[in-house]
C-alpha cells in the first residue's frame, strides 16, 4: 500500500499557513498608467505580492470607490487587481477575506494625499493636500492611540501613534513609495460580504504616496 502525498498534519498545517496569510497581508495601491492604479495583496517591506494561483484569491469581491462615494469594478489580474483612479490621482480598493471563524479581514487601501476626505470605514486622511500630518478615521470619527506602520524607502519601517485627537505626523526621510498601515478589530462588527455573513470585523487600511 503506498503511503499519502500528504499526512492528515501536513494538510492541516498548510491550512493554517493559507487562511493564516490573509491575516498577515495586506493590500495596497500603486499608481499606474492611463489615470489608473494596481492593488497588491502580501507584504510590501519583503517584495511578496500574491497571486490568483496563491493566496490572492482569498480577496473577494474587490471593487473602487469613485470620487462620488459609488462603488465601480476591479478587473483581476494574475498578480494584481486595477481599479480607475480619480481626477486627482487619488484611488481606493476595497476588498475582504471572511474566514471560517466568521470574522471578515476588510481590506481598505488608498493610494495619493491629494484628498482631506475618507471614504473608507478606516483611513488616513491627510490635514492638507500633499501633507505629512494625518487625522485617522473610523466610520467618520477620530480614532485615538492606534498603532500606525509606516514602510519606505529603503525597507524602513517606523511605528508612530495617534494622539487624543485621532493624528499624527508621519516622517519620509528619502524619496520614493511610502505605504502605512493601520488596523482596527471591531468585536461586534457583524455583517456580510460577497455573501458570506461575518460577526467580527478587522480593519486593514493602507495608504500609500510617492515622495519626491
């Protein structure tokens, strides 16, 4: 009798690994040619961008927020989702992984600081167009002493925290892409995404810019 490809410890662990990784990632924008821009999921400090044959897949239903707050569509790509910017250069993905367990990774990215609006549930808004200094926002309202990453120019990373009012000031010390992070877990987030209801929401919000 042969023995399996796989014991039943090898098949669990690879699990693991799999829904593990869209805890660990996150997505993020770039701009690109013809007024639009390219989501990413991995992790932007290690090079790693996911595929349809990986773990990209587990992004699903990922959509753009146009300037007027309407959703419009993403096309998928092997490595990348494309969704149109706005006339300002500015763009938004939204996109979510809803695990077994019911909890919903919300993945919500930006790309450019021309805007002083949100129209992520999560997301760094910048005080003045182009600025360093960010209030951030959940659902509209301040969020206050939340951990937020910063990753640059070259594999740098920082951690700054929002004060009692919800901002921050970031630092770019070289020139080049900058994408932050920022998370939020909402315990008694219930709802449901591409038709899978969830009862507990984490928030992954990405902002990323080009300092030159």
């Amino acid at each position: 009798m042969k023995k399996p490809l796989f014991s039943l410890a090898t098949l669990a662990a690879a699990a693991f690994v799999f829904s593990g990784a869209a805890h660990a990632h996150f997505v993020w924008l770039e701009p690109a040619a013809g007024g639009e821009a390219k989501a990413y999921f991995g992790e932007w400090a290690d090079d790693l961008r996911e595929t349809e044959a990986g773990h990209l897949k587990l992004v699903s239903a990922p959509r753009g927020i146009a300037a007027d707050g309407k959703e419009t569509p993403a096309t998928r790509h092997a490595d990348h989702f494309v969704v149109k910017a706005d006339a300002s250069g500015d763009a938004r993905l939204v996109g979510a992984y809803v695990s077994d367990k019911g909890v919903a990774s919300l993945y919500q990215a930006r790309t450019g600081r021309t805007e002083t609006v949100a129209r992520h549930t999560l997301e760094l808004v910048p005080q003045a167009a182009n600025s360093n200094s960010f209030t951030l926002l959940l659902a509209g309202k301040p969020l206050p002493k939340a951990e937020v990453v910063v990753f640059g120019p070259p594999k740098w990373e920082k951690k700054f925290t929002t004060d009692d009012a919800g901002q921050v000031t970031l630092q770019t010390p070289w020139p080049g892409q900058y994408v932050v992070e920022v998370n939020h877990t909402d315990k008694d987030g219930k709802g449901s995404w591409d038709g899978k209801p969830y009862t507990q929401t984490r928030h992954v919000a990405t902002l990323s810019f080009v300092v030159r």
